[in-house]
C-alpha cells in the first residue's frame, strides 16, 4: 500500500457481545485514504459501514465492544491510543457528519452556540466573540445565506438543506485533514442532495479535504467518488477505483446493486433486476462467502472464505472475494444487456 | 406496467381541483385563524382501471397529503373525488364502508404500520374478517395464500412483526391491502424505507400483483427512478400544485415545466462518465 | 414570549374561577344539610346559624351567594366559628412554617433527585446504579406515616439529636429553626427523591441515546460536558414540569401529614384540624389556597418549559 497514505486501515474488526451472542459488525476491513481522496464506503443495513467510521473516531469504545486491528492516521496508531487522545482527535483531525441533521443538533441551543462549542473543546482560549466571528465565517463558507443572523437561530429554524449545512461548517470548524459524511443526503430531498453533493465535492476540491463519503446510493457515488469501497455483512467484497467498480465489477454483489439501480437515462428494463432474499443476520452468517445465500452464481468452491484479492493482471489496486475467474465473471454480469444479478423466476 | 382496459366510460379514480388546507392559528386569548398552509391547492387526476399513475415530490409537496384525502383519512376542503364515476368527497363513515373493499392503501414506515401486539394472520386477516368475507379455518387458509402470494409462507401466519425485516413487513402490509381484491391500491412511498437491494423485489411484487390482480395504483414517490420504472402516466407535484402530467415518456423524456427539468437534472446517475460530463457542463 | 405569558395568565384567572365555583357548590349546595349549619360547626347554636342565614344570605338566588361567599373570602370575612377568628388570619399565620417545611424539602429532593439520578444514570448497570436504585425504590415504598415515628425514634428519643416536634420561626432562632426542620424535611423529601432519581434517570438514559449526543462527542467535548451540558439539560425539561406540580401539590396540602406528624403549626395542620373537627370555613378556605398554588405553579412551569425548550417558545417553523 502506498506509503502517502493519510489514513490507513488494517485487519479492522469490531464485534458487540450482546444477549444472542457475539455480533461481528466488522470482520476484517482493510483500506487507505490519500490526502485530498474521496473514498465511498457503499452498503446497505448491516454492513458495518457506520460501524467502521465511528470505530475510526473512537466513538464505538465500550464494555460490550471488542475492537482489533489498526488505524493509522499519517502514521499514529488510534486503535491503541487512550480515550482522552481520541477525545482531541474528534473534530480536531478527523471530523464526522451524520445523516439526519434534524436529530443530529441538539434542539435547545442555537446553532451557534453549538458550532462554538465545538471550537472551543479544542481551543479553549477561543474568546466567545471570536468564537461567534468564526462560526459565522463557515456558515458563510458552505453558502447559508445571512450568516450573521442565522448563526443565532435554533435547529428548528432550518430548512433540512441547510441544517446539513451547518453541521459540515461545525465539522470544518478547527479544518480537520478527514471528513467522514455518513449517509449525508439520505435525509434529503433529491434536489437538496444535489446541493450538498455539490458542496462536498467543492470542500474536497478546495481545501484538498480527504473524504469518506458513507452511502448505499450508487448515484451519489458517481457523482463525487475518486475510489470505492463495498461493504457487505461486515467485509470488504470489492473496492477499486469509481471506474473499476462502475464498468468492471467483480463482486456479484455489486452486479446486484447495480443492476437494481433505475437509469434515468436509459430505456425501462420488463423487471427491475433484483437481489433475492434479505441481507444476512450477522449472528447467523452462512460459513465462505456472505453472500452465497444469495447468489446465483453460486458453485462448489464457494464453502471456502474467499480471501480480498487483486485477481486481474493490470489493475493491482482493484479487489474482490469472489472465486469466479475474471472470464466467467465477464459473462456472468450481464443480464438482458445490461450489468445485473439474474432476476428470479417471475 | 399496467395491464390496462380499454377506457370503457369513468376512470377509476377521477379527482378534480382537490384542495387541502390546514389552518394556521394565532391570537393572544381566542386562537384566531390568521392564514393557512396550502398542502393541496388544486390537484386534477385520473387513474384508469389497471394502470399506474406515479405522483412524484419532494418533502412538502403536498403528495402524502393528496394520499390521505383520496382515501378519506383526512378530508379535503374542497373538490372532487369520484371513484367509479360516484362522489365520494363527502360521503359518510356507513356510506365510506364499502367503498373500502376497492380502495386500499399501503404506507411507507414497514415499521410503523404494522400493529406490533397483533400476530400477521390477524394483521393480514383483519380486512376480511371486517367485510365479512370469511372466518375461522376459512380465513386462515385464505390469508396463508396471501401470505404465499406475496412472497412470504404460510406458517408466517403466526408470528409477530418484529420478527421480521423491513422488506419483509412491508410484503405483510401489501398481502393486507390485496387481501380485499381492490381496484385501486394508493402507495404511499412504498420502497423509500427499505434497502436499496429489497426495493427492486417489492417494485416487482408490486407490478406481477398488478398484472394478475387487475390492480390500479396511484404510486407516491420522492424517487423519480422508481416512479418512472412502475408507472403509465406520471404527474409531478411542487408545493400543493400539480406542475406536469402526462406519460412517462412525455415526462422524463421531454419535460415541459421548469421544476421538473431540475428534478431530472438532480438526480445523480450512477454512471461516471456521465456524471463527469455533467460537471463540466456546469 | 409575551403574548404567550398572557394566554397563561388569563387561562390561570379562568382555573382559579372555575375551582371557586365548584368550591361553592360542592360545600354549599350540594349537601342536604343547611349550609348555615355545617359553616357554624360541630357547636352551634340555633342563634349562631340563624345569624349565619342571614350574613350569608341563603335564601338568595344561587349565583348572588356565590358572590357573597367570594366576597367574604376576598375581604378577610371568611370566619370560622370556634373559636371565632378569620380563616385568612389563620393561613397566613401558618405560612412561614408550612413554606419553611415544603422550600426547604422541595430544594433537597430536587438536588439529591438530581445527584442520584444523574450517578445512576452515567453509571448505568453498574453496582452504583443498581443500590441507588434499590434505595429510590425504598424511598418511594416508605409511607409518610411510617418513616416520620421511626425517625423520630431513632434520631429524637434515642440518639437525642434533633427535636422531635415543633416549630420555631426563623426570626426567633435560626439555628432552632433549621434544628427543629431537619427530620421533617428528611420525612418529606425521601419519598421524592426517590421519584426524582428515577424520573432523572430515566430521562438521562433516554436522552443519552439521541443523535445530538452523538454529534457532542464526534465534535470532541468531553464525556462530562457530553453528560451535563446535553444529556442532562435535555433530560431537566420534562423534571421541570414535574418539579412545578409536585411542589404545588406539596404545599397545597401533601404537607398535611408531616406537619400533623410533627407538630408543625402551618397551614397543614391547621386544615387537619379542620377535618377533625369538621369545621367547614377553615376547610374551604384551605382549599382555596391550594387551589391557588397548583395553578400557579402550572402556570409557572408552563412558562419555565417554554424558557427551556426553544421549539416550544418559537412554534415549529422550518423551510
């Protein structure tokens, strides 16, 4: 792995002890963030996406929690590192935003009260009028209008894009070198999404913000994305770069989620190409591969754990846990002309 | 797609100049009403037997509530609603009853609108049991086929909702709505609260119910995707006012209206290079 | 704000007349007994109630002895009648001592309440949280009536410690007057502190689970400015309501038992007299007086949570 890395991810896992057993959110998850990257993590529920983030942030830390692994940030080991470190690392160097910007500000302090704050756990010495002055230069920074009045309005004065909005000028607040955004538009209008996207996109370019962007919409992926990660059942079943991932995926499951997405711009296919079944109860995971409940490419080799490997000669960074060959997978994605997982029966 | 007659007379579902406005009280001692929230300001539409009008919106665009008011849940401050050609904007609650079997409706919170003290044979037998339809070994023999019908089995029957995924409650909340046969089943945002990986199978329950059942849907959405795949016709709301409304075709392909030309144009494509030509075209 | 604190004021005028009316015609209408007869008490003498007739003017039409009943409430002519001295002197009188108790209890329920609920809270499951809980759960057990003898025993007769009864105003000893209140507020405020943990707690847990908590510590505050200035200050708004009505009830009358108990000469013990002897005046005129207090401190409280909660205050806006 390239030793430019910003953030790096080895072997990470987190699993919950809970009443039905041990709970494996995060079985072995592997990645690096350049500077300046826009890294995708794309899953659906129970993936461990989230989980994977907060444990990066130290937010995860309990009784019932085992974490292993390591994450470096430019070279210092956080896993290890005591929760007073993690405490100054949050929002100092690794900022996270969240998906419902509604429940995610706390409803009875204004807005600027609350951005302040943040400013001022890391910078006590902040005077609270210099403190205000900055939150009104970010309000200002990701484009809310009338900062200067809108910096003392509460929560419920917002409109939902611009709440969004906010909370990415909060998570600015001390510049970080990581922004994590989980699930940032899933909350939105599609119109608003396109705002933020936008934003983001611009945060990134400007500021040479290093990203992880958390999200099961493919659609926001493309738009913003430089690599992708694919999450599924608390592993890494492929990661590339956008256009390895979008033109030649190697995961069944990602043939799936591309499959199932509507294209705007191309004709309306009889059947929406479909995922059977249901994603997996993670006390209960088949033994191989996660996804083989699911598959219909699913053949004798299969009961063995596929490991994450480069299987195509000239692209060394694109990995996948399928043991399909790179020819049948070829063959096997295309579905009535268009990427897909076989659509059952009807 | 929609299995639809030819138009033999009055469409299914025809509402005309719907309006819905909530009040908007102030006043020191005595609440006075000082203005109002237009969520529905002069909707027209029609749905004919068997096919599938998508209503397409954001938030506040007044799409859940024209749901609500089609189905009498809500009633509406003025206009017309008739269904098979018959008023029914003020009829009464003994009037509404029968009406009932034709009209159903399927919500967007899997979670939410499942009693969670019922088990799913009672949840899904419920209407039958309520119209009179069947009972006792009967009724159970006719919900376990539902229950197969939509992808779920029969020994189902008994368990309770929690026990099940989303995907999963939503099949038991649609086996509950075609329990009756309707002739028009309203969905409101269906799919929005699922996985993206279970949206696809729900959508095509959703249209194999249609083509076997003669089933009509009025399909409420906030993803023009979606809508776009399962439907005939589409109309597009923005702030309690239909803006466009015609095929899919006309629609997606040709949009006429402003805010719907920046409907289509925000919604991301899932194609990189496209996205990046996009860009550039900014 | 303001307009606001106004619909509160008049709705708390529009309580206080209806409780008046139904004061009235409960004690002066209802029952088959001549008024005049349950006004002039266990002692009466045919004079007595006769002169009572005509002050009170019986044969009147209903609504005219209505006023004539607030008249005499709002003019300090309420009297009762053995011995005759004016119910209103009588409550004011038994203010201080009643007001000292309830205060006094209210502010160490409502600070322990706080403490342990809040220890219980950030220390949940633990073997903290489980004997405090077991201890609130004994405190809610324990009646009144029970806990205040056996204090009494242990810490009046046989440790000598503290005076077992009476009640010594402030102006006279302070150092007797706090003496002579600390077992009665401990009486009064063990069965709520017990309450105010739990509801704390409770609330804290619930609040500690929100996504603006989250975000607190994803920004890098510290696990105590997490814990006090978003946990706990959400958890307060719904303890604040609470607070208001319990301390209305308490001084409106919870109180009785403990002054009764104690030896406490307030408004409590006064109305538990009354009962006693059954003199209706004193009894009406105590129950007017809680009557004011409740609806005052709901008005106060209503005020308070709109102070607190901003989306009250504002009205929900938004887009």
């Amino acid at each position: 792995m390239s030793a430019r890395a910003l953030l790096s991810v080895r072997d990470l896992r987190v699993g919950f002890t809970t009443e039905d057993g041990l709970l494996q959110a995060v079985d072995g998850v592997s990645f690096d963030l350049r500077p300046g990257e826009v890294l995708a993590i794309v899953g659906e529920s129970g993936s461990g996406k989230s989980v994977t983030a907060q444990t990066m942030i130290g937010l995860t830390r309990a009784r019932n929690s085992r974490i292993e692994g390591s994450v470096e940030l430019a070279g210092e080991e956080l896993m290890s590192a005591g929760d007073a470190k993690m405490r100054q690392l949050r929002g100092e160097r690794i900022a996270m935003v969240f998906q419902d910007p509604m429940t995610s500000f706390n409803p009875v302090y204004r807005i600027g009260a609350q951005i302040v704050e943040a400013i001022r756990a890391h910078r006590p010495e902040t005077s609270k009028a210099e403190g205000r002055a900055r939150a009104v230069e970010l309000l200002g920074a990701v484009g809310i209008p009338d900062p200067e009045r809108r910096v003392d309005a509460y929560p419920h004065e917002f409109s939902g894009g611009m709440r969004q909005r906010a909370m990415i000028a909060m998570a600015l607040a001390l510049e970080p070198e990581v922004l994590i955004a989980d699930e940032p538009t899933t909350a939105l209008d599609v119109t608003i999404q396109a705002q933020i996207l936008r934003l983001l996109e611009q945060l990134n370019r400007e500021r040479n913000l290093a990203t992880i962007l958390i999200t099961h919409d493919l659609g926001v992926v493309a738009e913003i994305a430089d690599r992708v990660l694919v999450m599924y059942a608390g592993k890494v079943v492929e990661q590339g770069t956008l256009d390895e991932i979008f033109y030649d995926p190697q995961h069944p499951y990602t043939w799936g989620l591309l499959g199932s997405l509507t294209r705007l711009d191309q004709p309306r296919p009889k059947r929406l190409p479909q995922i059977a079944g249901s994603p997996p109860s993670l006390l209960d995971l088949p033994q191989g591969c996660p996804f083989r409940p699911r598959c219909p490419h699913e053949f004798s080799k299969c009961p063995q754990y596929p490991p994450l490997e480069a299987r195509l000669p000239d692209a060394p960074g694109h990995c996948d846990r399928c043991w399909l060959t790179p020819e049948e997978k070829g063959e096997k994605r295309v579905v009535a002309g268009r990427i897909g997982l076989e659509a059952p029966n009807a | 797609m929609s299995t639809a007659q030819p138009n033999d007379g009055a469409p299914l579902l025809d509402v005309t100049d719907l309006v819905k406005h909530f009040p908007v009280k102030r006043g020191i001692l005595i609440d006075r009403e000082v203005g109002q929230v237009r969520a529905v300001d002069g909707v027209s539409f029609r749905v004919e037997r068997g096919e599938t009008l998508g209503l397409v919106g954001e938030s506040g665009s007044g799409k859940s509530t024209v749901c609500r008011a089609v189905v009498r849940l809500i009633e509406a401050t003025s206009g017309s609603i008739k269904f098979e050609g018959r008023e029914i904007a003020g009829l009464g609650r003994r009037q509404m009853r029968p009406l009932r079997r034709q009209m159903q409706m399927i919500f967007q919170d899997p979670y939410a609108s499942l009693n969670p003290r019922k088990r799913v044979g009672q949840i899904v037998g419920e209407p039958l049991k309520r119209q009179g339809v069947a009972s006792g070994s009967e009724l159970r023999r006719q919900v376990q086929e539902l229950l197969e019908r939509v992808g779920l089995s029969s020994e189902h029957f008994y368990r309770y909702p929690h026990e099940f995924s989303g995907g999963q409650r939503q099949r038991i909340g649609i086996a509950r709505a075609i329990s009756l046969r309707p002739k028009l089943v309203i969905c409101d945002e269906p799919v929005s609260a699922l996985d993206v990986s279970i949206q696809a199978q729900i959508v095509n329950l959703l249209d194999d119910l249609q083509d076997e059942f003669g089933l009509a849907y009025l399909f409420v959405a906030h993803d023009i995707g979606v809508v776009r795949h399962i439907s005939d016709r589409v109309a597009v709301m923005h702030e309690g006012k239909i803006v466009e409304q015609g095929s899919v075709d006309q629609v997606c392909e040709r949009p006429q209206d402003e805010y719907t030309k920046k409907l289509l144009a925000a919604v991301p494509i899932p194609d990189p290079r496209q996205s990046r030509e996009r860009v550039r075209n900014r | 704000m303001a307009r606001f604190i106004v619909r509160r004021l008049v709705g708390m005028v529009a309580v206080l007349f209806a409780v008046s009316v139904i004061v009235f015609v409960v004690f002066m209408v209802l029952p088959k007994q001549n008024p005049a007869q349950s006004l002039a008490g266990k002692n009466a003498t045919p004079i007595l109630v006769e002169n009572i007739e005509e002050e009170w003017g019986f044969d009147d039409p209903l609504p005219q002895q209505y006023l004539t009943m607030m008249k005499k409430v709002f003019t300090g002519e309420l009297l009762q009648y053995e011995p005759r001295i004016p119910v209103d002197d009588r409550i004011v009188e038994g203010l201080p001592a009643t007001f000292s108790l309830t205060i006094g209890a209210a502010v160490i329920w409502l600070f322990f309440g706080l403490l342990l609920g809040y220890l219980s809270a950030v220390r949940a499951g633990g073997w903290l949280d489980r004997i405090l809980t077991g201890a609130a759960i004994a405190g809610i057990a324990i009646p009144v009536f029970l806990l205040a003898p056996v204090l009494i025993y242990l810490f009046a007769n046989q440790l000598e410690i503290f005076p077992s009864s009476q009640y010594v105003p402030l102006s006279e000893d302070p150092g007797e007057w706090l003496n002579h209140l600390i077992l009665p507020w401990v009486t009064l405020a063990v069965l709520m502190i017990g309450f105010y943990a739990r509801v704390v707690r409770s609330n804290m847990l619930d609040a500690m689970d929100e996504d603006y908590v989250r975000t607190a510590r994803a920004k890098g505050l510290s696990e105590r400015q997490v814990m006090t200035k978003h946990v706990l200050r959400n958890s307060l708004i719904p303890v604040v309501t609470l607070f208001g009505l319990d301390f209305g009830a308490t001084i409106a009358g919870t109180a009785i038992i403990t002054e009764a108990i104690y030896d406490i000469d307030g408004v409590g013990l006064y109305a538990a007299e009354a009962i006693g002897n059954f003199e209706l005046p004193p009894i009406m005129g105590v129950a007017l007086y809680g009557a004011f207090f409740v609806v005052l401190m709901n008005t106060v409280v209503d005020v308070l949570y709109a102070y607190l909660d901003p989306r009250v205050r504002l009205g929900e806006s938004a887009s």
